[in-house]
C-alpha cells in the first residue's frame, strides 16, 4: 500500500468523493451511526490516504496545534472493512504520526478515539487521558501519545 498527504485544495474531486464515501460506508453505516460527518474541518485538514490497486482503503485526516485541538491531532482513522485483515490500521497511523513529526513544531499527538480501539491505540504508543464520554451516541476517550 502506498500512503500519501494532500491537503484539501491538493484533493482531486474524484479523491475527495472516494473518502467521503469510505469514511460514510465505516461511520455510518457499518457503525449505524447517524451523524454529520462533513463538518468543515477538512479545509484545515492534512489528508493522509492509503491507495492500493489504485482504490483508496485507508485515510485519516490530520490537524496542526489549533486547528482542532490545542495539540497535533489525528482523525477519522478509517480501512475498508475488507482490508482490515492485512493490519493496514497500523500502517496508516504510523505514517499520520510520521507526518506530524516531520511537519509539525509540536510533537504530541492527541485524538479522540472509540473505545473499543483503545489496545490497537496503545501499541502505536498512545495512552487515556481523562474519563470516557459519548460522541455521536458511541463510547470514546482522550489518548494523548507523548513524543
């Protein structure tokens, strides 16, 4: 799988109608969970996508400090359930964080993850900060991983 980074102007329409229909096949339907999934961020956004037989799988999208939270931040972590088997999960947050390092002065990273996610998280190095809470009806907590 090839990974690469684009930034929401650098999106082809193609690109972009790719990811959002991925990021809608996994959170809302797949998880059955109605929520406003176009919310104006990805103009701020770096986009990481992970292309394989030319079809984009995997995508995350990145933030700098300040543009979602006061630190670097990783988003919308998705594969394609059919994928999923070959572990590219780790793949793309490992080239999201190699992202942040190479890009970004502040080196931390926080996200908002779901619950259910939170080994798969802590063994590419992130650790729970804070108490869970709901978001979009499904279980999540704060992971803050420390450069």
């Amino acid at each position: 799988m090839e990974f690469i980074v684009k930034t929401f102007n650098e999106l082809t329409t193609t690109e972009l109608y790719d990811i959002l229909h991925l990021r809608s096949e996994v959170f809302v339907v797949e998880q059955d969970c109605v929520y406003q999934d176009i919310d104006y961020k990805d103009q701020k956004a770096f986009h990481v996508i992970g292309i394989k037989n030319h079809q984009i799988i995997a995508y995350a999208r990145v933030f700098d400090s300040g543009d979602y939270f006061k630190k670097p931040s990783i988003g919308r972590i998705v594969v394609k359930e059919s994928e999923r088997k070959f572990k590219y999960g780790y793949q793309l947050v490992e080239s999201s964080i190699q992202f942040i390092q190479d890009n970004f002065e502040e080196k931390d990273i926080l996200i908002s993850a779901q619950t259910y996610l939170t080994k798969f998280y802590n063994s590419l190095g992130f650790m729970q900060i804070g108490e869970g809470y709901l978001e979009d009806g499904i279980p999540h907590i704060k992971m803050l991983r420390t450069s």
